[in-house]
C-alpha cells in the first residue's frame, strides 16, 4: 500500500550531533570551562572529601610544548579528574621550572656577545625572566587546550620569591646536619656551557675514541723478576681511552687479586695482567714474546696487591713519581689490566686517590684547555690534543699500540656534546653523611609505592650507585648558593641566623637582590667569621642546580601552599621514566636529607612517545607530532583517547595513522552516546520510575547485570592507574552493547507504543548504562562528555538538583541504578546465563550469514531457527520463553531440540510463514487489531495508543 508508517515510529531524535567537529567546539567548551569556573567548582564540591594531591612536576619553560609533555599532561589530568570524580578532593598546582642554562644560553645567543658583555647580571637575570614566563605563557595555553583542569591562573614557577626561600629552608637543613659541603673532586663538566653537570644532566651516546697503549717505566725491576733473569729497564703497560687525561697522571691502579706477569717483545720488559697477554700481544702485533720465568719454566707472577707501593716516572708529567696501587674498579675484561689512574678526572679514579693518598692534578681550565701544568700541551683543547699526545708518545718511543674504539660516552644533555670529568670546587650533597643514601633506599623500598612495581629496582640501584651529588653551576640565571665567604680569609660563613636572613630576603624581594643587595643590608648585625672575627661578607657566585631547585617543590609549593589544600608528603608524582635519575631521586633526597620522609606516597612513571617504527622523535627525522596540530585536526578528545588506549609505562607509539584509528574509535563511542540519547528523547521521571525489576525482559536484566559489573571493573581499573583497562573495558562494552541490545531492542525501541512498558523497560536500561558511561568516561573524553550531558533528555536536563557539568555529576554508584538491582550473586548468575545465551546467538548469526549469501532469506525477520543443542544447554536455554530468543535472534520463529550427539550447538534456518508487517516488517500474523487490519497485533495496539486514525491510512 502506498501509505507509509514512518511517522507513526518512535524514531531516535536528538540535537547530539553525528560529527563532533571538535577543532571548532572544543575551543568553546574551554570557554564554558573558564566561565563556569570548573575546576574551582569541583574543588568546592569535594571541600569534605578526602585529599588527593596529584604535585606537578614543572617541564622546562624554553619552547612550545611537545607530544611527550602533551602525554604527560593527559594522563596527570585522568588521575585527577577520576579521583575528582570519584569524590575526593583534588587540588592540582602546574609549575614551571623557570632557571638554568638553556634559557640563559638563549638569552646571551639573542643578544649577540657584544650586548652579553655589555650586559650586567641584574639586566640578564630580567632579560632571562621574560624569556621563562614567554614560554609559560605558551605552555600554559598548550595544555589549557588538551583539556586539562588546573589551578592555571596561580601556578608555582621557580623564579617566584616564595618558590626561592624555598631553595634556602632545604639548604638550611642539609648544611646544618653537615650533609652539603664543599669540596674539589671530579665532575661531569661541560666545557661548552661551561657549568658542572649532576648526573641527572647527562645523557649518553656513541663516540669513537682512541684506545692507547702506553708502557710507562718504572723506578727498579721488581726484585722477582730480576730473580728470574730479567734485564734492563721494567715498565708497567696502560690502557687508556682518554689519552687528554695522561697529563694528570699520578697513579696506575691494579686487580688486588689478579696475577700480574712480566712480558717481553721487542726487548722490552712489560708488566700487566696475565689473563690479558694474548688480548694484548693481538692488538700490538707482538710476532714474538715470552713470559718470565723461574727455573722451572713456570712463569713468575705477583699479586696486583704486592706491587702496590713500587713507583714509575709519569709519562708527562717527567719529574713527577706516579705510584702503582690497586682498587676493585680494575676488571679484566680489556685493557691490560693496570688502569692509568688521573684522580682529577674521574670518579673511581678520585675515590682510590683518595684512598691511597695519591695527588690530585688538574691541568684543565674551564674552557677545557690545557693550563701551564700541562707543561708541552698548554694551551691546547683537550679533543685536540689526544693525537698530539699519541704523537708524542710515539716520538718517546713509550706507545705501544694504537686503535680506534666506539663506545657509549656521556653527554651535555643541553648542547648535546661530549662532557669532561674535571676536578673543581663544587658544593655537593653528601650521599653517606647522616645516611641520606641508606634512609633513601629504605623509603624506595619500604615507604613509596611504584607504579609499576618493577620501577622500584630501577631508582634503588640508581641511589645505590651515585656518587655524591654535585649541586652548584657556574651560570647567572637561578638560585645563589646562600652562603658567605670571609673576604679576609676565605672561610665559609653560614649560620641559622644567616641562613633565616636570607630566606626572609628572597621571600620578600627574590633572588635578585642577593645580587643588588650588600650582605650587611640584611644579614643580622653582629655576623662575622667564626675563624677570623672578619665582618667584610662576599655572597657565593655559584647558584644551585636546576634540579635541586625542581627537587625542593615539595617545600616551595606542598608546604607553603597548604592554605589551599596541598599536603605534604604528596599523595602522587608523575613524570617520565627518565625522572628516576632525575626529579624523582632530587626530590627524594632534598625530603629525605630535610625531614626523614619522602615526599610522596607513590610516584608513576610514564615511557617516551615514539613513531610507529619505535624511534625517538626528532626534528631532524622528521617524525615529530605537533599536539597543537592533533587538535587541529582531530580534536583533543582523539589525543586524550589515544593516552587511554596505550601502556603508559612503556614508550608509546603515535603517528598519524595510529591518530586515524583512534579517531575510529572515537566515532564509535560517539555514536554510541547519540543512540543512546536519541532514544532517550522522551525519557520521562515519573514514568521510568514506575518500571520495576520484574518489568524488565531477561535481555534488559542482562544488560543492568553487565552495566553494574563493567562500573565495578572500571572504578577497579581507574584505583590502579590502569586507563588502558579503562579504554578497553568501556571501547568492547560499546561494541557489544552495539551489536546485540541496541541491534535487539530497535523493535522494541522504533515500535512499541510511546509508554508501553516494553519500551519503558529499554528506555531505563539505556539510560542506567547512559548515565554510567558519560560519567566514568569523563576523566578521559572530558569534553565529549560534557557535550553528552548538555544533551540528556529535556526531564533530567531540567532537574533542580541537575549538576551544569559532567565534572561536577559525580560517580555512577550501583545503588543509583533504577530499578535497583539485586544482590551481587543474583547479577553474577545472570551474567553467567547469558554466557550460554549469548554464544548460542553466535552459532544463530553465522547461520542467518549463511543463508543470506544462499539467497534463502532476504533478512532474518524473514527466518524460522531451530537449533540443536547438547540436553544440558537446553535446559538452561528454557528458561526463557521462545518470545526472548525471537527478539534476541531477531527472527520469526526460534525452536531448540536437544541432541543426544551434539558436543555444542548447531543452527538450521528455514523461511517464515506469515506476512511482514509494513510497520514494523516483522513477520506475522495480520490483522490482530480490527481497527488496523493491515499491521500486526502488536503495531495495531501502538496506533491506538497514539490515536492515529484508520481513515488517515
């Protein structure tokens, strides 16, 4: 006939759009945000909650920000948001790490070095401020538009005078215990940047590098040697890969347990390590040597630890005496097993200096060239001079062999080059004075939980291993180091008294003044030098380490800003997985070394984003991702999916075509979301309320039992940081959610009369899981969300006690659903049926596939099923009227038989008898209703209850 019932259906409507076009909308929603002051609100919601503070660790303010701050950001924004959500408390202050080297060298590259010198230190340290709160500007806006809720109008930025004083209550602390000190001892040193470097500062890479032989000669024959024969001169044989470093030659260090042997080739007498004498007569292509021997042809041998005392001419150095000890850094994997020991040039070295007494060298300035002690090589750069020195060596007639090795070798983590071990006078932070290292293992191990737990192995063997920790830097733009010096005889003048002044000065005028201010202006009258009585004060020129400054936040920003709800210690930090040599460890220790506690409950680490193929992202490969262009392109509800999606404890791949998929993935939830709400048009309070459990068909049970379970396992999920289980959860109850109740209950849905209790029935399952799923996915699809809940039905939207944001609605709770649910076990038993029900309607589909590409049946409202199955299943299968598996099947007619034989079900399909109804194009019997003969029974009922007319067919 040719009168159409299309507007006699329920039809899905709603304003929710199909395309987010989230470029364009979600800028608005933050506007919204802002205006209706969300973050703010949130925290007044939760003000009786418990406390949960999340304490940012500050990115460096020196550029835009990157994918790798953007993922950072992201899954700090989804620790807070679902604790926020989920009733606590949650004050959350971003901070910027505002000091240090990269924006000072910026600021003296932008002004050219005629200006720089021209330049006076107060006019710099402005000129570097400007340059920070630029980029804290730009950084701000960055995250602002990812979505993330924060206190951004107040952050903490370390060039803050309160942030500053600060710096000094830690230092106060440490210096006082005698855990700070100053001393001269190796250190990393970058001779570009011309600062020390903290190991936190050092990356590593490949360098090739000279590997030397050198025999340098000793002072008289070992007296067994000579016992056995041995003639003429005797010489110990190096190995070294630092040939710039002989220079500073003092020692040679041996394997206290290792069998040292005398070799001869070429008429020389060499003493080294008899496991490495074929090693070494490879590399030098000995043709023929021999090994000293006693009379028995045996070949004599000392323990390392014998020869220690012996002594030798240094091989630059000709009128200094180096002395032969011995150390248990010495492993006989290479070299020769008698290590050339230049205590000023690095840490084993230093330490078995220190040991054994042995003079500390250090013929290299701060340029990295050589000094006047250098002797022949003054003046020359270090890197130039190694095969300068190798020449020499070789003129001497004291090089052995010569080679080329590749080898990993620490690096400038700013400017990216080589590093140097130089010993200079630095301010470090003792690891073993007042057992800071102990009582900082103690707390990794007994006192902070990991996440995830392998992390804890990883910063323990870090503290385990690290040497002192040098905090002072030669540079202009940071914290001042806050002690004196007597400017009558040199000694250090720190005291509470000074220490409390200082505080007070940079808590009221910053930094700056330390370097405007004379000390007499605003230390207390009567300072002076404990050893001279001197009154003359010249403030220390060194400034402290940026990660110092950053590892004090839990002072500077948890402590002094408890007034608005920080705690300390922290309930969480979070950073990359590069942060447990790094801010995590300076954070621990400046707590540790000030108060005995750590300062956090828990750290998480996350991994580094790379491409698709596992690569770093570089400018120079070309395959960085712009956070600001995935906005642009897909919105940062798709950046924030992505997050979800991943294993945040590794690194992480993003790509565009990744983006593509989750963009997929998106739609899929957002479809979802606007079925759910167009079929909720109607929803109606009163009406919903008056649907009871025994109201519901067993598939809606279902469904309630599947919503409430997928809630607990995703709160579960969200108590363990586990956002992936969260995406993954949420993404395959969506799909299946899709591709069974919604494709099940569209008849019911489209067809049913408006308020039938059939309809009424889904209406309040779609509205339970509705209400649940834009809640419990609104710490990651934050502005999806709250798009979602400002397009609910005009009956909730219009409550009194309507919350104006998702954000503030709170968290799903099993108690809330409508109608109540039954107890745990009722909802597990149900689940556990339809397991078996479920798996049946797969066996049905494949067959209803089947028979479509056969051309049997056009759809499967057309289909009669009848389905074998082995006698227990279909027990458990009738339970059901046939009317729940024509729905669920969505077929004419369904009918089980049990078979004896069958291991599991089987499906056979046959063609319907009856007509398909024009309205709801099910097939059967027309006619049930006198009043509309051409319709089914059940359509017939719903026209009436519309009061649409017969004559208007």
């Amino acid at each position: 006939m040719a009168n159409s019932y299309k507007e006699t259906m329920n039809l899905p409507q709603t304003d929710f759009a199909m395309r987010g076009n989230l470029p364009a909308n979600e800028p608005k929603r933050l506007e919204k945000w802002a205006e209706e002051d969300i973050y703010h609100r949130v925290l007044e919601k939760n003000k009786d909650g418990k406390p949960f503070v999340l304490h940012d660790g500050p990115p460096y303010a020196n550029g835009p920000i990157h994918i790798g701050h953007a993922f950072n950001k992201i899954l700090k924004d989804f620790v807070v948001k679902s604790h926020a959500q989920r009733g606590y408390f949650t004050p959350y202050i971003p901070g910027w790490d505002c000091h240090g080297q990269p924006i000072e060298h910026m600021v003296e590259k932008t002004l050219g070095p005629e200006k720089m010198a021209a330049t006076s230190q107060p006019e710099l340290r402005k000129l570097c401020r400007d340059w920070a709160t630029k980029y804290v500007n730009v950084q701000r806006d960055g995250f602002k538009r990812l979505g993330v809720n924060a206190e951004w109008d107040k952050p903490y930025l370390t060039y803050l005078p309160d942030f500053e004083s600060g710096n000094v209550e830690i230092f106060k602390e440490m210096y006082l215990k005698g855990s700070v000190y100053r001393g001269r001892k190796p250190i990393h040193w970058c001779k570009r940047c011309h600062t020390a470097l903290a190991e936190a500062e050092i990356e590593y890479g490949d360098e090739v590098s000279p590997s030397i032989f050198v025999r340098f000669k000793m002072d008289l024959m070992p007296g067994v040697f000579e016992a056995a024969g041995a003639e003429g001169d005797a010489y110990v044989l190096i190995w070294t890969t630092t040939p710039w470093t002989l220079p500073a030659n003092t020692a040679v260090s041996l394997a206290p347990e290792a069998d040292y042997v005398m070799v001869v080739a070429d008429g020389v007498n060499m003493i080294m390590a008899r496991e490495l004498v074929e090693q070494v007569a490879e590399v030098a292509g000995w043709e023929g040597y021999r090994l000293v021997a006693n009379a028995q042809g045996e070949p004599v041998t000392l323990k390392g630890k014998q020869m220690c005392g012996l002594t030798y001419t240094c091989p630059v150095r000709q009128d200094l005496k180096g002395t032969i000890i011995y150390g248990d850094h010495v492993t006989l994997d290479t070299g020769t097993g008698c290590v050339h020991t230049a205590p000023g040039h690095g840490q084993d070295d230093y330490l078995v200096g220190i040991e054994f007494d042995v003079p500390l060298l250090m013929p290299v300035d701060d340029n990295g060239c050589f000094t006047d002690e250098a002797g022949r090589f003054a003046g020359l750069d270090v890197d130039a001079a190694n095969p300068v020195i190798i020449e020499w060596l070789r003129e001497q007639g004291t090089l052995v062999a010569k080679q080329e090795i590749n080898h990993s070798y620490p690096h400038c983590w700013r400017c990216h080059e080589p590093v140097i071990f130089r010993a200079t006078d630095q301010w470090f932070v003792s690891m073993d004075k007042n057992s800071l290292r102990e009582d900082a293992l103690r707390a990794i191990s007994s006192e902070v939980t990991w996440i995830p737990e392998w992390a804890k192995n990883r910063i323990g063997s870090m503290v385990a291993d690290r040497p002192d920790w040098c905090i002072s830097r030669q540079r202009s733009w940071g914290v001042p180091i806050p002690v004196f010096k007597c400017a009558k005889c040199g000694e250090t003048v720190a005291t509470a008294e000074t220490f409390d002044a200082v505080i007070e000065l940079f808590r009221t005028e910053g930094a700056d003044a330390w370097f405007t201010r004379e000390p007499r202006e605003y230390l207390p009258k009567n300072t002076k030098c404990a050893r001279c009585g001197g009154t003359e004060l010249v403030p220390e020129k060194d400034i402290l380490d940026v990660w110092w400054e950053s590892g004090v936040t839990h002072t500077s920003v948890c402590k002094h800003r408890a007034a608005e709800g920080l705690t300390f210690p922290a309930d969480m930090y979070l950073e990359g997985s590069d942060q447990h040599r790094g801010w995590f460890q300076s954070s621990l220790l400046t707590s540790m070394g000030a108060y005995g506690v750590p300062p956090y409950k828990s750290v998480m680490h996350c991994g580094f984003t790379v491409d698709e193929q596992g690569r770093k992202m570089s400018k120079s490969l070309g395959n960085g991702i712009d956070p600001a262009a995935v906005c642009d392109k897909y919105g940062a509800d798709v950046l924030r999916l992505w997050v979800a999606s991943v294993d945040y404890s590794q690194d992480v791949s993003i790509s565009d075509g990744i983006l593509k998929q989750v963009s997929d993935a998106y739609r899929r939830f957002r479809n979802t979301f606007r079925f759910l709400l167009g079929n909720l048009n109607d929803y109606d309070d009163a009406a919903m309320t008056a649907v009871a459990w025994d109201d519901l068909e067993p598939i809606d049970q279902y469904m309630m039992a599947k919503t409430a379970a997928l809630l607990a396992e995703v709160e579960a999920s969200y108590e363990t940081y586990k956002f992936n289980n969260v995406y993954r959860l949420t993404y395959d109850f969506v799909n299946d959610l899709s591709a069974v109740y919604m494709d099940v209950t569209k008849d019911r849905l489209y067809s049913e009369a408006p308020a039938s209790v059939r309809r009424r029935a889904v209406q309040t399952v779609l509205m339970n899981i509705l209400e649940v799923l834009v809640r419990v996915l609104s710490p990651i699809l934050s502005f999806t969300c709250d798009e979602v809940w400002e397009h609910f039905p005009p009956a909730v939207r219009t409550r009194a006690d309507r919350a104006c944001s998702v954000q503030l609605a709170g968290w799903p709770k099993r108690a809330d659903f409508a109608p109540a649910l039954p107890g745990e076990a009722a909802c597990a038993e149900i689940l556990g049926t339809w397991e078996q029900v479920l798996s049946v309607r797969e066996v049905v589909t494949k067959a209803l596939e089947d028979a479509r590409t056969a051309k049997a049946i056009n759809k499967s409202q057309e289909a009669v099923v009848r389905v074998s199955v082995p006698p227990s299943t279909l027990a458990q299968l009738e339970q059901f009227d046939a009317a729940v598996y024509e729905e669920l099947f969505i077929v004419a007619g369904v009918a089980f038989e049990a078979s004896e034989d069958a291991e599991e079900a089987s499906a056979r399909v046959e063609p319907a008898s009856g007509e398909k109804c024009p309205r709801c194009w099910n097939f059967r019997e027309l006619g049930g209703n006198a009043a509309h003969p051409d319709v089914c029974a059940r359509c017939g009922d719903a026209l009436d209850a519309i009061g649409y007319s017969a004559s208007a067919e």
